[in-house]
C-alpha cells in the first residue's frame, strides 16, 4: 500500500504475479477496506503493455462487477475513463468526484478505482 497522488494505492501487479495472485489480494484489500476503510481506493493492474493483453486488469475487473453485484463495492472505475467526466462508466461510479485531480488530468488505463 502506498499513498499516490492524494489516494491510497495497492500494486497488484509487482513482478512474478499471476492473475490468482492478483486476485486474492484483492479480495483481501476489499475485505480490509470494508472492515475499517478507505472508502475509495485505487489498485495498480498494470494495462499489459507487453503483449497487448491485460490479464490481471480484465481479471480485476471482473472481479469488480462481481463483488458490484454481490453489494461487497459499491461501485468501481476503469482508470481510462477518471478524465472522462461525461463518460458512462464516470457518471456510474459514485465517488468520482473524488478522485484527485492529478488522476483525472492523466487517466491510466492500468488503475482501477474502487468504492467500498
């Protein structure tokens, strides 16, 4: 965990992760974040850049509809779309006037925001 640009942030794509990986913590962080905060927080997929296919992104991702669905987030945020404020995805997610502005004037599509 790490504190970036004025938000909380876990790096779930550290060098020998897999997606199972990945997702466990996950599941750990959301559990914790939960329990005793933070409300809003960002996790770090990485966006494949080396072969064009985002594993552990599309794996988060996914895991983030899931949990939506099972009221565990409240809602979740690809990163691309942060400096999108018309966009759908902006629009849908619940604390996006809460991320800082540095991550809305560079989106990245390797975060994914996330509510609890």
């Amino acid at each position: 965990m790490r504190r970036g640009r004025g938000l909380v942030e876990y790096d779930l794509h550290p060098r020998g992760t897999n997606v199972d990986m990945a997702l466990a913590r996950l599941e750990q962080i959301v559990s914790a974040a939960r329990a005793s905060g933070p409300s809003l927080f960002a996790v770090i997929t990485g966006y494949g850049s080396s072969g064009g296919t985002a594993l552990i992104k599309e794996g988060v991702l996914a895991a983030c509809r899931r949990y939506r669905a099972q009221n565990h987030i409240r809602g979740f945020l690809d990163g691309e779309f942060a400096g999108d404020v018309f966009s759908a995805e902006c629009l849908a997610f619940p604390d996006s006037s809460q991320i800082p502005p540095p991550y809305r004037r560079a989106p990245n599509p390797g975060i994914v925001f996330i509510a609890v």
